[in-house]
C-alpha cells in the first residue's frame, strides 16, 4: 500500500489567520470551554439529509474552539444517552470483578485488553496514574472472544455497538473538519482516516475507570490520570458528573466542568501538525478531587481516540512536550511509528 503524506503546505491551503485573532461565533460555554450545537449534523440527521453547510458551518466552529481552547463541547450530536448509562452499568460490572479475574484479560502484545490499577504514567513527575481501564483498538471486531464475555454477560454486543457509534460520529465530525479547513481537496482528511476501526488502524476505545480514593494509602502527588497530550486527530470523551478532568490554559490547570448528555472533544498532535500550529493540542490530566465527598465517588470516562490509519506519514508535532524530545524523531514518519513511540513510555515497567 502507498503511504499517503499530510502536507501542510500541499494538501491544506493554510489558514490565513493566527489563533489570536479568532473569534468564537457562539456565546455558550461550560468553564471556558466553548459548545457547538450540532443538531444539523448529529447522528439523527442520516448522510443522505445532513447538509454539506451545515457540516462546514459547524466545522469553522469547532475550528474556532480548538484554536483558541484545544477543547469543546458538542451538544444534541445524536447519541442516545442512555447508551452511556448502559456502558456504565456494565462496566461496573466488569470493574468491580476480582483482580486475578480481570487479569485474565491483560494483553502486552496488543492494544486490546485490560490495564491494571496503576499500570501507566503518563506524567513521569507524578506516581503511577490511579485508575483501571479497558482498551479496545479495530482488531475487536474479528476477535469478539477476547472481550470478557464469559465473566461479564453482555458487555460484548455492547461494546462493538458503541465503538460502532462511536466510528460514525467521529467519521461526521471528521466531515466537518475537513471540509472547513480549507484543503485542495475537500475530503483529504477524510482519506487519511478511512480504514477507522480495522487492523491498520491504531484507533482505540478506552473505558476509564477510576475507584474510590482512600487519602490513607494514596501516594503523594497521585493524580487519576497525569498531565499529557494526546496524540491523534480528536478524542470523544464520554465521562460522568464526578469531575476532575483539567486542561492547561494560559499557563495553569482549569477545570473541565461536566456538561450533561455532551460529548467533550479535544484535538490531538496531529490535528495541531495537520493545521499547521493553528489548533491547539493541549495538555490535560484527572486529578484526585478535594472534596471527601467526591472522593469516595467512582469516576467513570470513555475516551476514543480518532488516529490517522497507520500508514499516514505526518511531521511529529511542532509543539514541544515532555515525553518525546523532536531532537529524536526523524522530520516525518508513519503514525503507527509517531503513536508506539509514545505510547511504549507511558507504561509501567514490571
């Protein structure tokens, strides 16, 4: 197969503005985080009654968002929520299984499988990240078996119908993208993300789970999830009303206050590669909240994350981060190199 190249200066006609002379057009906001209303382009509006204007409208605006905060809400995008609520009840029940039980599904070869409590560090200055997950990467979909059916009855049609939904939203917001953003040809990104949800593609589906926290045997400085970027085009977070989640704006953490029945959005390094700096990718973490109250509270988020296919060439981020040092990275590489690069530092060592 021929590896295709993001070109900012061949494939994307640059963006005559800089982000400080950006504008958000809509007045709504939770924190600081703008929201989009998407309802002409949700997954209620079918592709064949979905307008390409408002696609493109509703692309400048997330364009807008994300140059100027990196992150953003998306109001009435068409999945039903009481999916999310389903999710939750069955990972719960997944979760709260013994520990040799869940570790039956722990895989180090693959990106598909459970992570165990404080199995990854994302923030090398902080202790090990304070939560479990669930990952689940395109290869689910011809080996079903290796999700926890047995143990946890039900999650399996679950899971392949959300990640399901969660391809077709991500392919309409890609849409939106792609056609605000002003390239020669009106699909490019399109292209570059077409094999979503196969095994050339590293596009995952993450089930966060963070447990009560007990103060007494917490180490110092734990967070639930450290302070990082991610990597792809965009990220969908799902998450719950415990809250936490942070991003770095104006040189401090904000907080990211939950907005109910939205999907949180935030660009990832090759968004920001792809616009030519002009899209932030920004720094975010889950901290361990202050109230006891909360404390005691489980946290629940489920994150997919949206990668160009692997075989897509892309310039490594121009913006500096603490994980990778652009002094050892060749000028461009395939995603799948850009992703394990990253990706193999933020495990814990055995």
């Amino acid at each position: 197969m021929a590896r295709r190249a993001y070109s900012v200066t061949g494939a994307l006609r640059i963006i005559h503005k800089s982000a400080c002379d950006i504008m958000f057009k809509s007045k709504q906001f939770a924190g600081i985080i703008p929201v989009v209303d998407y309802k002409l382009c949700g997954l209620d509006v079918s592709d064949q009654q979905v307008k390409r204007e408002d696609l493109y409208n509703a692309g400048k605006e997330l364009i807008d968002a994300f140059s100027a905060v990196g992150f953003v809400y998306l109001t009435n995008n068409g999945v039903d929520s009481s999916l999310w609520q389903e999710i939750r009840d069955v990972t719960d029940r997944f979760f709260n299984l013994e520990v040799a039980l869940k570790e039956r599904y722990t895989s180090k070869e693959s990106m598909l499988g459970y992570i165990g409590l404080n199995k990854e560090n994302l923030d090398k200055s902080k202790p090990e990240d304070f939560k479990e997950a669930f990952r689940m990467d395109g290869t689910v979909f011809k080996h079903p078996e290796k999700l926890p059916e047995d143990i946890c009855p039900g999650i399996r049609n679950l899971i392949l119908k959300f990640m399901t939904i969660c391809r077709s939203i991500a392919e309409r917001i890609l849409d939106s993208l792609s056609m605000a953003m002003d390239f020669k040809e009106e699909d490019s990104l399109n292209k570059c993300h077409n094999l979503l949800q196969t095994e050339i593609n590293s596009s995952l589906l993450r089930l966060n789970h963070y447990a009560p926290v007990d103060q007494n045997t917490l180490k110092l400085g734990s967070v639930r999830l450290g302070a990082h970027r991610d990597r792809g085009t965009v990220t969908l977070s799902f998450q719950d009303n415990v809250g936490g989640l942070q991003v770095e704006h104006n040189g401090k953490y904000v907080d990211v206050p939950p907005l109910q029945n939205a999907i949180l959005l935030n660009a990832g390094d090759a968004l920001h590669s792809i616009s030519g700096g002009l899209i932030m990718s920004k720094k975010h973490r889950v901290v361990v909240p202050q109230e006891e109250v909360k404390q005691r509270l489980t946290r629940h988020s489920y994150g997919f994350f949206a990668y160009p296919d692997d075989d897509v060439m892309i310039n490594p981020p121009s913006i500096q981060n603490d994980e990778t040092s652009l002094n050892e990275l060749p000028h461009s590489m395939t995603f799948k190199q850009l992703f394990t690069n990253w990706y193999s530092k933020t495990r814990v060592p055995n």
